[in-house]
C-alpha cells in the first residue's frame, strides 16, 4: 500500500506501473495477432481468440494490482447475479468518467468473457492501446453527424455494418458486447444542453444496442445492466491514477432482453424503433431512481 505517499508521487509510479504492464502484455499480444493472421481458418482464429482473451485477463488484472496499491479503495457490489464465461452478454452502465472502463473490468475480470468496448474511431490512433484494442477487435465506430448524413447519405446504416462485421467474429468465442447507452460522459454542461429529463443521466442512444440485438439475436444470453455511482465524485484518469478514488458503489442487474427485440430492423421498422427506444427509455428511468437511492444511501466520505 502507497497511501502515505503524495498524490503525485503515487500517480507517478501508477503511470510507470501501466505502463509497462501495458507494453509486456501488449506485445505478447501482438505476437499472437501476427499468428492469428497466419491461421486464416476458423478452429485456428478460435484458439488464438481464447490465448488473446487470456492475455488480455492478464493485463486487467495487472491492473487491479496498482489500483490497489495506490489506494484501498471502498468497493460496494450489489446485486452480483450468477454470470459465467461460457455465455455471450449484452452489458451496458451509465457513463461519467475514464475510471469507468477500469470499474467494469476490475468487477467483471474472469466473471465474464472478456468485454468488448465499441469505441469511437479515433482511439485507434492511441499509443499501444489503440492497435491492441484493434488487435482485439473491439468495433471502431466512425460517428456522424445529422448533418454530414444529410449530404452524404450512402454513409447512413454504416454503424450498423461495423457492429455486424464486428459480431459476426464474436461468434467463434464468447464475449461480452459492451455499449455506454448514453454514448459520452456525463458533465453538468452536456445535461444542461440536452434538457435531459433525467437527474442523473445523459440520454439513452438505443442504436447502438439495437444494432447489437440485430446482429447476434439469440446468441445472447441477457443484458447485464450495470449502475456506477462515485459517493466523492467521480474521478478522472489522474485521480484514479494517484490514489484518490476513495469508494465505488456498483449495482448489477441481469435482465433477460424481450425476445421481440432480438433479430429486430431499427433503421426501417418504425413500430419496432419506437417500442424498442420506449423499453430503454423504461430502463433508464429506472436507473435514475436507483441513482437517486444510492445518493442517498451512500453520502461522501470525510476526507
């Protein structure tokens, strides 16, 4: 435990910790991607998946070493349902900073298959991390805007040829499709430019998951709903880093995915569109509410 030391000295030996537990795993990684490339057939690629997947664990949990070295952070899990590695899963959370994707893989490390981010595509440009999320094959979406696909409409369903490119690999191997419903993290500015109606939350963009429903349909076996909330706020990456994340509360829930939701059309079936945005719409309302409770039931920490 570093906690006597300073906030900065700890997110420095942090950094170096990630760091090179980052390029050790990394390169393993990469080794096993230029193998997969040479075993262009299906029980090949299945295999390199399952050693990949394995390295992947590997670094997560290298990961879970620093972050409880720099802190002995507060962990609160409810509500953790019967999960297994066997499974393919649909898993989404609210969204209100970096340290979230550190979160869920902390919690769900070897509890799940491994989670596959969908990504903006610009992070295929980070330093090691980007080729090794490529590497992976966690799905680079390319995101326009309403105006861009109204002078450019050939490029509208591409998202929804991305997720499928991306699923139809998933098929070989379980995994878990990870989606931040709300799509950006949450700040007092974007709510207040959103009018969200929500106290809590951003708004929903059902897409994305539709997209996923669309594309795989019975292959998955439920959605894990997962709610984060930071008692002391949430913390950025350095606050992370440096030792400052003091309790996390994380509320997971199995929900089993209506089965008129499953091999749905969300771009051209209006009915399915609208029902589909009113069960998300329920659910997050739902999450709000718990929002809500947990304030309530877990207030800050002195410090």
């Amino acid at each position: 435990m570093l906690s006597f030391l300073p906030a900065p000295l700890k997110g420095f030996i942090a950094t170096i910790l990630l760091a090179i537990n980052s390029i050790f795993w990394c390169s393993l990684l990469f080794i096993m991607t230029f193998v997969k490339f040479l075993l262009p057939f299906t029980a090949g690629q299945k295999v390199c998946r399952s050693i990949m997947h394995w390295i992947a664990a590997n670094w997560i949990g290298c990961n879970g070493l620093w972050i409880n070295l720099v802190r002995r952070t507060r962990w609160v899990v409810e509500g953790m349902p019967d999960l297994d590695m066997g499974h393919t899963y649909m898993v989404t959370s609210n969204h209100q900073s970096w340290a979230d994707i550190f979160v869920l893989q902390y919690q769900f490390n070897r509890r799940l298959p491994m989670l596959k981010f969908f990504l903006k595509k610009e992070l295929i440009w980070v330093p090691v991390l980007g080729p090794a999320w490529w590497a992976l094959e966690f799905p680079f979406m390319k995101r326009y805007s309403k105006e861009y696909l109204a002078k450019h409409p050939e490029k509208k369903g591409q998202d929804l040829i991305t997720t499928r490119q991306a699923c139809e690999r998933y098929k070989t191997n379980p995994v878990s499709v990870f989606n931040f419903l709300e799509g950006t993290r949450f700040t007092p500015a974007k709510h207040a430019a959103q009018k969200s109606p929500f106290k809590y939350l951003l708004k929903p963009k059902a897409g994305g998951i539709a997209f996923v429903l669309d594309a795989m349909g019975d292959q998955l076996k439920s959605l894990v709903n997962v709610t984060i909330h930071y008692p002391d706020g949430a913390p950025g990456f350095w606050a992370l880093l440096s030792g400052k994340m003091t309790q996390v509360i994380v509320h997971i829930e199995q929900l089993h995915i209506p089965g008129e939701f499953l091999n749905g059309n969300y771009d051209q079936d209006e009915e399915y569109r609208r029902n589909f945005q009113l069960w998300v719409t329920r659910l997050w309302e739902e999450k709000d509410a718990l929002l809500s409770t947990l304030h309530e039931q877990y207030p800050p920490q002195a410090r």
